[in-house]
C-alpha cells in the first residue's frame, strides 16, 4: 500500500482540525471495500467453525452437559475460564484507544479504531461463553425479569452489556466524528464513559469470583486491581499483534512509534500484573497457614505448569519489550503472543485453583456426577488437575473464539476502521 | 428428644385396618391369596391424597434387628419405606438396607420368571431360557420323583438359608413342611452356633438364647464389647448402649482390630486374634486369686457345690446309692459342711464350695475346686504373652469387671467364627458367673435377643399326615464329600439334588471351591429360588423367581425384640414372582402330598395352623389381632427388660454351672468325640486350627483375614442394590499400613490374596483399624462382583467336632501386588 | 422462625441411613446425594485416620446448612435460590434456575448442591419417595429443601425421622423450648467453616 505514514509521532486524528470531511467519507467508502481473498477466506472459515460451535453447543444441550468434564465439585471449566480470559482482551483496545482521549493526550492514532473493533469482538465471545456455559439458556429473559441486583453475576451481566454498547457507540462515534457529525467533546465524553466501563468491567468480573468468601484461592481484595491489569495486559498484547499483523496486511499503518509506545506500555503492565501475583503470593503464604496451600498448589503442585508457564511467558514479553534493541516487529508479536498466553496460564490457575482447593477435603460417597475424575475416587480425582476439558468444550470453545474471530475480520471487512489518512 | 409427631397421609391406620380384616376375611372364604393393599385400596376407595396407601410390615433379613416399617404404596407401587413405631420408642429402627428395599423389588436385576438353564450348557455359564410355572412345576417334579424312585428322598438335600426369617415365608416356614413330607436330607446348620454352644455349657440356654434384651444395657454400669461391632452389624442395639454410655455407662471394647465400635468406645483394648478365650481364663484365674469374685452368687446361683466323682468325672448323684426311678428327678450331692457329710443338694444350709471329700468310698471334689484348679493353669503373664497385651491391662479388665455395679457383654457372633470360638464364649460365661454378672439387670450376655416366652406350634405348620422329617445327619461342612462321594462316615449315602431356599450357600458357606468344584458338578439336578441372580442361583439348573417381604403376607416372633410382628402385603408379586407359600404347595401337589398341601390352603391355613399353640393362646397371639394391631408385645414382666436367668437358668439344676458333667457334640454325625470327652468337663483354652501363631498355616500365609460384617450388606443381601452400589461401588480388601508397605502395597492397588484353598483378586485400602498381620473385607460381594476369585474361596471347609460350625474367619491368606 | 437441625456426632455411625432416606424421599435421580455422610478421618471412605490402635474416625453427615447468612443466595443473578422469610430454610426454584452454577461455585460447604448435568435418569425407572417429592430438571442445580415438602405438612424431614441413632434433631432455633434450640444452647456444638460468615443452620454436637 501506498499510504505509509512516515511521520514521527502520529498525532490523534481527533486533533487533526484539518481533517477534510470528504476525505472522511471516501476513506469510510474505501474501508467498506476493502479486503482481499485471503479476509474472505478468514471469514468463511471462521464462520464454519463458529457454526461447528454452534451445533456442538446444541448437541451438549440436547445430549446433556454430562458430556463436558464439569461436576459438582468442579462446576466450571473451560468456558468460564475463557470468559474470563476474553473479557480480558476486549479490555486493551478499548482502554488503548479511549485513555489518549479521554485525557486529551497523544494516542496511537491509526490504530484507535481496529482496538475498538477487537474489543468488540472480544466482549461478544466473552458473552457467548456465558451463554454456552449456562444449563438453560433459553432461561436468559429471567435475567432481565428477575434480575437480582445483588448478584456479581448480575451486575456483570449488565456491566458486559453496557459494555458491548459503549463500544459499538464509541467505534460510532469515531467514525462520525471522523466524518464531523459527532463533536470531540462528545467523543471525548463517551471515551471517558467508556473508560470508565472498561475499568468496571474487569472489576465486576473479578468480583464474580473475588466476592466469594468459599474459595480460598478467589477471596482477595486485590483481585479486581488485579483483574484491570490482567486485562492490559492481554489487551495491549491482542492489540500490538492485530495490529502488526494487520500493517502486514496492508489494512493499517502501525508505526515504529505505536509500536514502541505500545511495547513500553504492555512491559509496564506485565509487571504491574507481575507485582500484583507477588503481593497475593506473599499475602497467601506469610501467615504460613491456609493460604500456603494455594501457594504449594500453585508452585509446585497441579497446577505449576501454568504458573510457571505464566511467569516465563510474563518474562519473556517484558524482556522483549524493555530492551530497545529486541523491539523488531516480530519480536514484540513474539512478546505479545507470549503476554496473551500468561494471561491465558493466569485465568487457568485461577478458575482450576478454584476449585482444586476444596474447604471439606472429607472422603465422601463419589458418584460420576460428584468430580471430573470420579473413576479414581476423590484423592485420586484431585491428585492431578480436578478438571480437564472434554473434547466438546474445546469443540464449542473454539466456536466461539472463531465468533469473536469473525465479527472481528467482518469488521475489518466492513467496517470504515482504517485511519483517514489517506 | 426425638419423639415424632407425623401426621399420616393417605388413609388412616384405622379405616386401613377395617379394611384389611374386612378383605382377609373375605379371601379366606374365597380361598384366594390375601389381596394386596393396593387392590384394597382401589375396593375401598379409601386411599388418601395422592394415592398413598400405608400398609405395615417387618424387615426380615438376618441382621437379626426386625425394624419394622411403613410402606408407602402409590399407584400400587411401593415408593418409600420409613420406620413403623413399636410400643418402645427405641426399638424404631431402620437402616440403609430395610429403607431401601424396593431397590431390590424393583430392581433391573431382578429374576422375573421362571428359567432353566439351557440344555447342553454348563451350570454357570449364564445360557437361560424363560419358562412357564407349569413347566417348571412339572420339569421340578419329574426329577424329584425320579431321585427318589431311585435313590429315595434323602438323596434331595434342601438347604434353608437366612434370607427371610417370616415365620410362614421363611426359614423355618412352609418349606420345612414340604422338606418334612418328603423325607429329604437337610444338612444341618453352621452359622453362628458356636457362641450359644459354648454359653450354654453354663448358662443352658441353648444356642441361641443367651443374650438379654437391647434395652437391658440401660442397667450397665459396664458394657464389654467383645469381638462383636454392634456399630456396622446391630446398629439398632448400638443406640441402647449410645444411650447407656450417655447415662454414664463405661463401653470397653476387646478387639482384635479397632472396629467401628471401638472407636466409639471410652476404652478399647487389643487382642491377637482368637485369644479371646485365654484372656476370659486369665481374668477369671485373676479374679479368683485376689478374691474378687461374686461369692454370693457363686453360693447361691452357680454349681461350685455339686461333688464330682474323681473315679467317673461325673456327678455324685442320689442314683449313686439309691435306685431313682425312670423320669424321677436324681439330684447332685453337695458337702454340708456343718454335718461333715454329703448331702442331695437343696437340702444342706451351707453346702461347701471347695474341697476333696469321700462319700462312701468315692472321693469327690467340688466343682468349684475343679474349675479353680483347672483356672490356675491360666496366669496373667501367659495371658500377656498369649493375647498379646499388658499385663495391666488384664489385671485392669479384671477389677474392673469383677468391680463393676452390673456388667453385660456384648458378644454376637464375632469370636463365634473360629475353630475355638465355643472354648472362648464358654470362658467368658464362666468369668460371668464366677463375678456375678449374669442373671440380673444389666448384667449378663447381649446380643440378638430371642424371645423364649412365645413358643408357636412348629409341629402344626410343618407336619401334616405322613409326615417324615428331615434328616439331619451331616453338617453344611461334609455336603461336598457327601456329594463327591456318595458316601457318609464310608456307608453310601446317594445325595443327588440340592434345594437352595432363601439361601446362597456358594456365597455363604466356607470353601467356596469345595462348593463349585465338588458339589456343584456332582448333582443330578439343582432348584434355586430367589429374587436375584446370587452366586447360588446362577448354578442351578432351575430358578423360580420368588416374592420380597412386601408381595406377601407374613410374621416374624422378632429377633432381638420382644415382639412379634406382622407383615402386610402391600403390593402384588412382581412379573411372575410367587411367594414360598404357593411355590411349596406347588410342587407339593405335583409330588402327590396334595393332602398336606391342599389347593386350598393359603397363608391363612398355615398361619393358623402355627399361631395354634398353647402359648399363644396364652399370650392372645392370632393372626386376627396381628393384622389388626400390627404387633404384639410379648414382654414377660412388664416394665423389666428380658433378662436371661432373671429368677433361674435353664439348666438342669437352674444354676450357672462350672461343670459340665455330660458334655455333648452340638451336632452328632458318627464323629469320635471320646477323646476329648474328659477335657470337656471344665473350660480350657483350645488354640484356634489357623489363625494361631502356632498353627501350620500361620508358617506359610501371615495374614490373618476375616469377613467384615458391614452396613452395606447382610451377609450377601443386597449385594446387587443400585442405590447401596452408588455409595458402596465395589469389593475393596483391607490390609494393616505394616503388611503392606512390607509388600509396597498402596490404597488403590489391585491385590491378590491367596492361600493354598483359592484366591480373589481386588482393590485394596490401608486401613489403620487393623494391626499388623490382620485384615478384612466386607462380605456379600458376589464371584462376578470381583476381578478375580471371591473371598469365600479362602476359609476352610473344617470344623471342631464338638462344636460342628462354620469358623469362617479363621483364615489366613498372603497377599501380593497384582 | 428459623428451623435447623443438630447433628449429634457422639451419636452419628455414619451408617449413611439418613442419606438413603433423602435419597428416596426425594426421588433423587441416578448418582445425586443432596445428604453426604462424609469420613472425618482417612483419605477414603469409612477408613480412620491414624495408627493402630490410635486412630480415629468420627462421620460428619452434610446437607445444605440453611446458612442464616447464605453465600448462595447472594449470587444467584434470578433469585432462584432464596431464603424462605418465614423459615429460614434455604430454598432453590428449579424452575427458575438458569443453570449457571453460580451458587454451587459460591457455596462453601464443597458438595452440596447438585447438578443435574444430564436429563434426570432413575434406576428403578419409577418415581420413589413422597408424591409431593420436588421434581428434577435437566440442567438446573439443586440441594436439600430441608423436606419442604414435608415441613408444610407438619413433617419433620426424612432424614431426621429415618435416623436410627437419634443423631438428628431438627426443629425451629427460634423457639428455646424446642428439642433442638435445648440442644444447641446446652451442649458444645460446631458450625462447619464458621470462618466462612455464613452461619449454617446445622450444628454440630459434639
């Protein structure tokens, strides 16, 4: 492509007065087509597979959620891991895109609206992983007619959807402002809102987990902090690999500069994420009572690979993007894939910790229905990871990745999301 | 505390009762089966809200506890059992198993119609074709007939199990009538027998009746829980002792392992196996030396005083001087001390209780002498050494025992399953009578109490014109050489056909290869009627499909209670399952006693015919009142819990007796028992065959292994119920943490344990109750329930010729790492 | 009003009497046990902790605790589950219930509530227990009712009448003259995880 920006420093097309609204609508006209074989072929492909996903998840409705691996007494599993995971991503490009606004400072201009966009796709899947978790989906209305207010589930429910919107409105907005129908003030209001809501999200997603006083592994205060900076983590990672890879592509310019200033910024986060998991380590095993448990588990019991998986990864990508001379574009692809999957690591450690870590370790009657590896009684059951997914979840789990994957690629596709420089 | 106040759904007691006095009548006259609640119910239009009909009945399995229950019938289905008041509010009782019977009524498993194994396939091999009743009838009869045209009716064996105790139903039911007309061989019983042989050489109370009542433990100021587990096997007499301990009462458990029981002692002692017998001596011998014997009673209520002869070992009778005619009473001489002569006993105010005399000529000593005599041989430092203990501790059990306020000792059947087990319940009934504690409230032996006080008229229901009895005259043990051989003590003695009624003798009896490889194949021709596909019924060459405690009608003189207690039918026999009551009168028929079981007689009939006795004439015991009241308390002395010996022992003389001057075999089969015979007078300790140190077994295989007695099963009932299986899956083997960590054997390993009879295959647990070179598993699993094997191949087909009983736990096995 | 029950562990042999009385009761389906008799001893089932002759084992019946302050209530986002203002008892509306196991993953009494992870299957292939007994749905959770149906009757619930070592004891804690209010205020007693804030209606005799 043609339009290469070269410019030091790309200024925030928000502040760019000079902005022809012509130049706007025929960029927005551009955007709507553009794309190649290989975007269509993404999207059908995606498309099948989400649809692969679908029948999958009729199927473990029909059939029954037997045929997932989760038990009683590991209720949970891939699904509300993955939720947590993707509410996670949709976190980075949002906070990317509205934080230079909403404090009127220098953002990362050409980007600002394929972050948008990957928040978007991120908050749908998440969703939908709700949905395919749930036994009775066709049940969703009572949410709506019974909300219990009181419920993290619930608030999390409407923090999500809001969420959902403020995105879609604030990816609007961009584009009319672009266009000059929405002010910058009100663009500027919305990205403060929007901020606000992406802060809320991840709170009110670790507080599903962190307000529960029954699991020793949740229960902490500094989960919802830690959550935010989980979720920069893996956002500002999503969105410095989307973005790269869409430069390659030719969709948008993603300039050293971005780039540096997003690898400064995911290297931050990491060990901000970093130094959180260390206060909750020292926090759990200082008293050297209950809490070590979760430490022993963590460090070298089940679920060590993901906790070391976590801290490698994390080191990796704050290497990568601390030392100036390994801040190549695919390196800091390489950081921010590493980044993703700590964080991945990160939210397997906790929702398996979960319930790994049982408050009556009492032997008991075990049935099929009690615990995923029932067959060999419960210490054996616990002995390695309580939970594993079956072939269904992954099946499912993929579907709804592949989703996300699509409107992701159909917004791309169709969506005026490239900057209007031209 | 736990008074219930549960308004009844669905039909009132009352207008139920109407009802079913109402329709019985009515069948009587008919000549019909008694209709099942659910068909009184529909007539009546009396069933309540939700269909629910409330009928009444008795558990009857061989736990010996006879909870009984209310079944809830909806939609003429049984639907939920819950636990029927008795005049007592303690004796409401109920377990897993009584509350979960329809699992077995209903089960998928259940046998459902009449079947033979198909022509040309091995027994076992599980090949069955369906049949009608009228086949089998006549496929039954024709080789009856052809058995005993030949070889005559000795050659059946019927063998009565412990699966239903109904006194119509069940063991000692109908089926004793068709046996009984027959003429057909009945190898007599082995199971639990030891411990009531060996107490009543005391006590006299026969094999079965030595034990007071459950609630008599309110009285204890001590319970001995000795080799039994009250907690898994006789829960329903645990909650009097829970009670009694929570009044003060000590519980001292003595255990080889620490049972469940045990652990809910306030003191628990441990014992080498089967030692049991050395240590009772050894604290009576304790006892003695430091005086702390019940004098009194020795005085007043055992024979210390009776004089044996030195020359013959016998009493000194009156008939030893004087002719005593046929009949007339010959009583014992005693020494009157205060006329320096011998004296009939009775008749001297303080008859000596030691010393050596001469009475004309014959010396003679005292019993009392001879058993002290014979006790000092028992010290507590052998004993120490012998059992396994600290001498404190036995000096401890004995003061305490010899000190208590009233002692009972609870017994059952655990000690009871070894070679010695009779010398060990016999030493123990004499540690009783010589402190005293026996006899009164709250001291003596508990464990299944039977009640003496209603005596029914067996003769009615099993004998009929013709009637000819079974034969009796070889133990369980000797069937598979009666078989194999055709022969009995080397006379030919054809056995040809084998009757398992309410029975799983390949499951149940010692030396289950002896059963499989020598019984089994040697028959002509093997009838198993049951309600599910049990080790015993998957041999046969023919199985009728029989009826649970809830398709008929019945009555249980109660196990461990003092009632007797009646049984609704509350729903018909599923599929095409029939009750013993029909099943005997049909094949009855087809063998020509249609005049002792005539088509018209029904439950009724028979019932009658057994409630016909003085005794319950008596007492007002008719089948009327306990259909109309469901149960009827046959307590002797109101208000007082039943007491063994409360006023006199059932012995010749009605004193607890420290020697036993005619010693006889329980079982007499042409066995030499001279040998003995001499030492059988006084109580001694006798090593057990296997288990001892000492024995030839114990060089080879170092494990001792006996058969848990657990919640989930009575011996092999409900070994197949889907819902005990969700809680209780499979056959798990239990090893001490020593035995196995020397074979390095962890929870969870398949395991073989072996010994030179068989072997099972089987999961293993480390179970920190067992000491090293003791383990167990709970029985009732059946042969296909394991991996390979089953426990029972295990024990040993031998027993003591005196006591002539299953020693099922006296076993010892090796195991290894699959 | 607040009904609750004492459990008294002197008194409790485990004999799992109770759990089959909920289980039929209640018509539970194939493989659900809202009332465990869960092992306060070794690793597994009815196996001591310890060694011989030290061990110990004691047997701790556990059903939902009515938690005065319950955690799962709380959570769930359609009030499914729910405190009866009238009785305490902690109740759950399958009918309502979505399915998103947000109680079974706040509940801290690990096991209690169950889910129906398939269509409900019985292995008799008839309904058991009470006519009034609650009906189970596919994918929805449940736990013991304290035998709602049962206590609107005037019943005590299955488990205590079927108890044959009179080790529970059931009744309205409000109320000092009954049985289990006597109990709990005369004997020493234990709440499971008392740590946790819930205050469980089901206490412990020791």
């Amino acid at each position: 492509m043609s339009d290469i920006n070269n410019g030091v420093g790309v200024i925030d097309d928000d502040f760019n007065p000079a902005a022809a609204p012509k130049a706007r609508e025929a960029a927005g006209a551009r955007a709507a087509a553009w794309g190649g074989k290989g975007l269509a072929v993404g999207i059908g492909v995606s498309a099948l597979i989400a649809a692969v996903g679908i029948v999958l998840w009729v199927m473990q409705l029909s059939g029954g959620m037997v045929q997932t691996a989760m038990r009683n007494l590991d209720s949970w599993g891939l699904y509300i891991t993955m939720f947590m995971f993707f509410v996670g991503l949709s976190a980075g490009g949002l906070i990317i895109s509205s934080v230079p606004k909403a404090f009127g400072i220098r953002g990362f201009g050409g980007i600002s609206k394929v972050a948008v966009m990957s928040s978007i796709a991120a908050t749908v899947a998440a969703i939908a992983f709700v949905v395919v978790d749930l036994g009775q989906p066709l049940r969703l209305w009572e949410l709506f007619a019974y909300s219990n207010l009181g419920s993290p589930l619930m608030w999390d429910i409407i923090v999500l959807g809001t969420y959902l919107i403020l995105s879609c409105v604030y990816l609007w907005a961009q584009v009319q402002n672009e266009k000059g129908k929405v002010s910058h003030t009100a663009l500027r209001v919305i990205s403060v809102v929007a901020l606000v809501c992406a802060v809320l999200v991840h709170s009110v997603t670790a507080w599903i987990f962190g307000l529960q006083q029954g699991r020793e592994m949740w229960h902490t205060a500094l989960l919802a902090p830690w959550f935010v900076s989980s979720a920069l983590v893996c956002g500002t990672g999503l969105v410095l690999a989307v973005c790269a890879g869409l430069s390659r592509a030719g969709y948008i310019e993603f300039g050293r500069d971005s780039q540096v200033k997003l690898a400064k910024l995911l290297a931050v986060f990491v060990l901000v994420d970093l130094y959180f998991f260390g206060c909750d380590l020292l926090t759990e095993a200082f008293p050297a009572a209950g809490g070590m448990e979760v430490v022993a588990m963590l460090t070298s019991g089940p679920l060590a690979p993901f906790f070391w998986g976590e801290i490698v990864l994390c080191a990796v990508a704050a290497v990568i993007c601390l030392v100036p001379s390994l801040r190549t574009t695919p390196l800091l692809v390489v950081a921010s894939v590493a980044a993703i999957l700590a964080i991945l690591c990160k939210r397997v450690q906790l929702l398996v910790g979960g319930f790994q870590l049982t408050n009556l370790d009492l032997a008991g009657p075990v049935t099929p229905a009690t615990v995923t590896g029932w067959e060999s009684g419960l210490q054996g059951a616990y002995t390695g990871m309580v939970y594993w997914p079956a072939p269904i979840e992954w099946g499912v789990a993929l579907g709804v990745v592949a989703l996300g994957v699509m409107i992701f690629l159909l917004g791309v596709k169709y969506l005026p999301l490239r900057p209007k420089q031209d | 505390m736990s008074e219930m106040n549960v308004p009844q759904r669905g039909i009132s007691r009352r207008s139920f009762l109407k009802a079913t006095g109402a329709l019985a009548g009515a069948a009587a006259v008919a000549g019909a089966a008694t209709p099942s609640l659910t068909a009184l119910a529909a007539e009546d239009g009396a069933a309540g809200a939700g269909g629910e009909v409330v009928g009444y009945g008795v558990c009857r399995s061989n736990c010996m506890q006879s909870c009984r229950y209310k079944a809830h019938v909806r939609d003429g289905k049984l639907v939920k059992l819950t636990p029927a008041e008795y005049g007592e509010d303690l004796y409401r009782g109920s377990c897993l198993r009584g509350m979960s019977y329809q699992h077995r009524i209903y089960s998928p498993e259940r046998i459902k119609y009449p079947m033979r194994r198909v022509e040309g396939t091995e027994r076992g091999a599980g090949e069955w074709e369906r049949i009608s009743w009228d086949e089998a009838i006549s496929d039954i009869a024709s080789h009856f007939q052809a058995i005993i045209d030949e070889y005559g009716p000795k050659a059946i064996a019927f063998d009565f199990g412990t699966g239903n105790y109904g006194e119509i139903q069940g063991q000692t039911g109908i089926f004793n009538r068709l046996g009984g007309m027959l003429g057909v061989s009945k190898p007599a019983g082995m199971n639990d027998l030891s411990t009531g042989y060996g107490i009543d050489r005391v006590l006299g109370t026969g094999l079965m009746y030595f034990a007071n009542e459950a609630k008599s433990v309110l009285d204890s100021s001590h319970i001995f829980i000795w080799g039994s587990n009250p907690v898994h096997s006789t829960p329903q007499n645990w909650r009097w002792m829970q009670r009694a301990k929570e009044q003060g009462t000590k519980i001292i458990t003595i255990d080889p392992v620490k049972s469940a029981t045990a652990h809910k002692s306030d003191e628990y002692f441990a014992i080498k196996p089967t030692t049991d017998g050395y240590l009772a001596l050894a604290m009576a011998n304790y006892i003695i030396e430091n005086g702390l014997q019940d004098d009194d009673f020795i005085a007043k209520r055992s024979t210390a005083a009776f004089l044996v002869r030195d020359d013959t070992g016998m009493l000194l009778h009156k008939s030893a001087f004087e002719a005593v005619a046929e009949g007339e009473d010959d009583p014992v001489f005693v020494w009157d001390e205060a006329a320096g002569a011998a004296a009939l006993h009775g008749s001297a105010a303080s008859p000596a209780l030691e010393g050596r005399f001469e009475v004309q000529g014959i010396p003679v000593t005292t019993s009392y002498t001879l058993l002290k005599e014979r006790l000092a041989d028992y010290t507590v430092a052998d004993a120490a050494r012998v059992c396994g203990m600290d001498e404190d501790d036995i000096v401890y059990l004995a003061r305490e025992l010899a000190g208590a306020k009233a002692a009972s000792v609870n017994i059952s059947f655990g000690m009871d399953h070894y070679y010695n087990g009779y010398q060990s319940c016999w030493a123990i009934a004499i540690l009783l009578a010589l402190t005293g504690q026996v006899g009164r409230d709250g001291a003596g032996f508990t464990g299944i109490f039977l009640n003496t006080a209603l005596a029914l008229n067996t003769k009615g229901l099993w004998a009929a014109k013709g009637f000819k009895g079974m034969a009796t005259t070889f133990p369980m043990t000797m069937l598979h050489e009666v078989v194999e051989t055709q022969q009995l003590n080397g006379q030919p003695y054809p056995m040809k056909a084998l009757v398992s009624i309410i029975s799983n003798s390949v499951s149940n009896w010692p030396a289950q290869n002896n059963y499989l490889n020598k019984i089994i194949p040697n028959l002509d021709f093997i009838l198993a009627m049951d309600m599910e596909m049990t080790d015993t019924a998957r041999h046969a060459d023919i199985v009728l499909p029989t009826a649970s405690f809830y398709e008929n009608e019945d009555f249980r003189k109660a196990h461990n209670l003092p009632y007797i207690v009646h049984q609704d039918k509350v729903i018909e026999p599923l599929y095409e399952a029939k009750d013993d009551v029909e099943i005997a009168g049909l094949i009855g028929r087809a063998l020509g006693l249609a005049d002792a079981f005539p088509e018209s007689a029904t439950f009724d009939t028979y019932a009658n015919a057994l409630l016909k006795s003085e005794a319950c004439e008596k007492a007002n015991v008719t089948l009327e009142r306990l259909r109309a009241e469901g149960y009827i308390d046959l307590t002797v002395l109101p208000g007082k819990p039943g007491i063994v010996g409360r006023a006199k022992f059932p012995t010749k003389s009605g004193l607890a007796q420290l020697y036993t001057e005619t010693p006889a075999p329980r079982v007499s089969y042409g066995q030499d028992v001279k040998a003995r015979f001499a030492k059988e007078h006084l109580v001694y300790y006798q090593e057990s065959a296997e288990v001892s140190e000492n024995s030839e077994a114990a060089k080879k295989f170092p494990i001792v292994f006996y058969q848990e007695h657990s919640r989930w099963r009575t011996h092999s009932q409900w070994f197949n119920s889907p819902l005990l299986k969700e809680l209780d899956p499979k056959p798990v083997f239990k090893i001490s943490a020593a035995d196995a960590a020397e074979r390095g054997i962890a929870s969870g390993d398949v395991v073989e344990v072996f010994n030179d009879r068989g072997h099972m295959v089987v999961e293993c647990v480390i179970d920190p109750s067992l000491p090293a070179g003791v383990s167990r598993m709970p029985k009732g699993w059946q042969r296909d329930q394991f991996i390979e094997g089953g426990y029972q191949e295990l024990t040993y087909p031998v027993h003591d010729e005196w006591s002539v009983a299953f020693n099922f736990y006296d076993t010892r096995v090796d195991v290894r790492k699959k | 009003m607040h009904y609750g029950f004492a459990i008294d562990q002197q008194r409790c042999i485990g004999c799992h009497t109770c759990a089959v009385a909920c289980k039929i009761e209640n018509n539970l389906p194939d493989e659900m046990w809202w009332n465990r008799i869960l092992t306060d001893g070794g690793a597994e089932m009815d196996i001591p902790a310890g060694e011989f002759p030290n061990s110990t084992i004691e047997y701790v019946p556990v059903n939902c605790q009515h938690c005065a302050n319950p955690a799962c209530v709380k959570v769930c986002p359609v009030g499914a589950t729910y405190q009866d203002p009238e009785t305490g008892i902690v109740r759950q509306d399958a009918d309502k219930c979505i399915g998103c196991r947000m109680c079974v993953a706040a509940c801290p009494y690990t096991g209690v509530r169950s889910f129906n992870w398939e269509e409900p299957q019985f292995m008799l292939g008839m309904d058991l227990g009470d006519a009034d007994a609650p009906k189970h749905q596919k994918h929805t959770v449940e736990k013991c009712t304290m035998c709602w149906h049962r206590v609107a009757k005037g019943e005590e619930p299955a488990c205590v009448e079927a108890c044959p070592g009179r080790a529970r004891i059931w009744g309205d804690l409000d109320d000092p003259e009954s049985d289990v209010a006597k109990l709990v205020a005369s004997r020493s007693k234990k709440q499971l995880l008392p740590e946790k804030g819930t205050n469980p209606s089901v206490y412990y005799l020791v």
